[in-house]
C-alpha cells in the first residue's frame, strides 16, 4: 500500500480511517474545483477554471489581443469560444438562452456538414463543440485569433436578450430540470431543485450563488478588452430581422438562410415555432413575465442584472413592467 495518496497538488497519509476518508473526498473535490456536466447550450464545465491563472503568459512586448488564459480562447465551454466561419470573415459568439441551437445549426450547414439539422442526438450535437464539426477561436495561434478579433475586415457577432426575459427563460426551462439545477448548484446534496421551482423569486436566490452561463450576466460573456471590437449586436427580441441583417451583411442569407428550414424545408432560418427545428428548449417567456415577476422580483432582477443593463455595447432598454 503506497504511503501517502495525491490530490492534486496535494498529499495526504495512505493510513486513513474510514471516515477520515470520506472528508478527505470531500475535501479533494473542494480543492480541484467545479466540474459538472456539459448541457445544451450552456456547458458550466470550465466556468470555474476561468478564473485560474493561464498556464502561459504573453511576452512583456507582446501586443497581441488574445492571450492564452482568455475565457474565450479556452476549450471546454461549449459556449466559451466564439465560432469561426473563415469564408466569410465572421467569428460569432454564441450564448445560452439566446438561440444557440439554431445558430450552431446554421453555422453547421454553412460548413458543409451533412447532418447540419442534427439535434438532441446521443452525441448531443449540435452543442457538443468536440464533436459537431465547427472551428473555434482556440483552434487558431493567437496572432491569427488576435487578427480576427480586430481586422476591420471580420464581423465579431453576439446576440443577445432582455436580462428579464432571458432569466424567466432559465427559470421555466431549468428550474424544473431537478437533475440540471442539482448537479450544478448543489452536486453534494441533490436537493436545492425542489426549493428553486417554487417560484421565479426562490430561483433568483439559488442563482445568485450558482454561476452558470443560462443566467449569468450577458456582460460577462467576454473579458471586457474584447467588448469594443464587437461590431455587431443582435437581440433576439428581434431575432428574425436582426438574424437575416447579419447573414446578408455576411453574404450568406440567400444560400443557408432563405429556404432549407422547417418541416418542408421552404421556411426561412429564424421563422420556426417554439418546439420546432432549433427551438426545442423555446419557454415562450416574453409573454409570461408578468405572470411570474412581481413588481418587487422586478426590483431585484434589475439590481442582479445591472452590469448587462448598463453595459455601452450592449444597448439594452431597461422597461419597466410595472409602472
């Protein structure tokens, strides 16, 4: 039997009672971090390991933009990296409960993939970023990656969605996923769900010490250097005017955008319903909100998201639902 067992980086004595043993489980977890499942649209795996210090730094006279430890350079997330469609100069960052499953459909078929319209299969594409086929930021050296997130030349994407809406849409469609919400607020004791679908109101208390990238500040999607070079903001409260905007700046509307989608495959990208193709997780949560959010819940989520509502680049029109 060995002498002593690592944990990381750390060791601990080999001759350990029982229960000794079982706080030292705990106690390793604690120390290597959070590292929960991937999800649709959302992947919380490396939410944590963003925040630790880059395993390389850049030269002292090294000016490029993107650096090694950059959320938006690292693997991991499925929605930490940015897509990278080269042929037509766009790198768009997409986020969860703002469309994800359809863009990274559409983002797929302007690839070429012939499964492009694949959607909660047991690979679960089309999120997996491993496995379905598209290019990412980090698949790039960073003078090229830094190129394209400042060359005039490339459009640099993002949609988003009302902080209000959006956190009603995590709370209908998350908040009653026991397994979702367990696993990654309370993975020890599985119980935190059944207190989180009580009401809008207890789901904002759970979340405010449970960072996850279905409700988490917009604003925080990126490190804030990167902010100025986006040159394209969508929202998705105007998704299918704003979406077709974005595909004909681009030069891709008529070919991938136009026809191909719905049942017969004659609507245009952004024209499916709630439950259709890209829109499986859709909560309808626009014409909900007053049925769900008080005019003291309104208060608060005014006070939890107002980074994103102050944020310059990102515009949004805090209206009141209560007046």
């Amino acid at each position: 039997m060995p002498r002593s067992i690592r944990c990381g980086l750390f060791r601990y004595p080999a001759r350990f009672s029982l229960g000794m043993w079982g706080l030292l489980f705990m106690s390793c977890l604690s120390r290597l971090g959070n590292h929960h499942l991937q999800t649709p649209c959302g992947s919380t795996r490396n939410i944590v390991a963003r925040k630790e210090a880059p395993s390389q730094t850049n030269d002292a006279r090294d000016h490029l933009l993107v650096d090694y430890g950059d959320y938006i350079y690292k693997k991991g997330s499925w929605d930490g990296a940015p897509v990278v469609i080269e042929d037509f100069k766009l790198v768009f960052f997409t986020s969860a409960k703002v469309g994800c499953t359809v863009w990274k459909q559409l983002f797929r078929r302007m690839m070429g993939i012939p499964d492009w319209k694949a959607e909660q299969t047991p690979d679960l594409l089309p999120w997996n970023s491993e496995l379905n086929g598209l290019k990412y930021l980090y698949d790039y050296d960073r003078e090229t990656a830094s190129m394209m997130m400042t060359n005039p030349e490339w459009t640099r994407a993002i949609f988003v969605r009302d902080p209000k809406e959006r956190f009603l849409s995590a709370y209908l469609d998350k908040a009653f996923h026991k397994s979702f919400v367990d696993r990654n607020c309370c993975p020890f004791k599985m119980t935190c769900a059944a207190e989180a679908r009580k009401s809008a109101k207890h789901f904002l208390e759970l979340i405010k010490t449970c960072e996850n990238p279905h409700w988490m500040p917009q604003s925080s999607r990126m490190e804030e250097k990167y902010w100025p070079f986006i040159n394209f903001v969508g929202y998705m409260e105007h998704l299918s005017e704003d979406g077709e905007r974005l595909l004909r700046q681009i030069g891709a509307w008529e070919t991938y955008g136009a026809w191909g989608w719905g049942p017969t495959g004659k609507d245009s990208v952004f024209q499916s319903q709630e439950g259709g193709g890209g829109r499986a997780h859709a909560t309808g949560a626009r014409n909900k909100l007053k049925q769900y959010i008080s005019q003291e819940l309104e208060a608060e989520l005014d006070s939890f998201y107002e980074k994103d509502y102050s944020n310059p680049f990102l515009r949004f029109e805090n209206i009141a639902l209560y007046r």
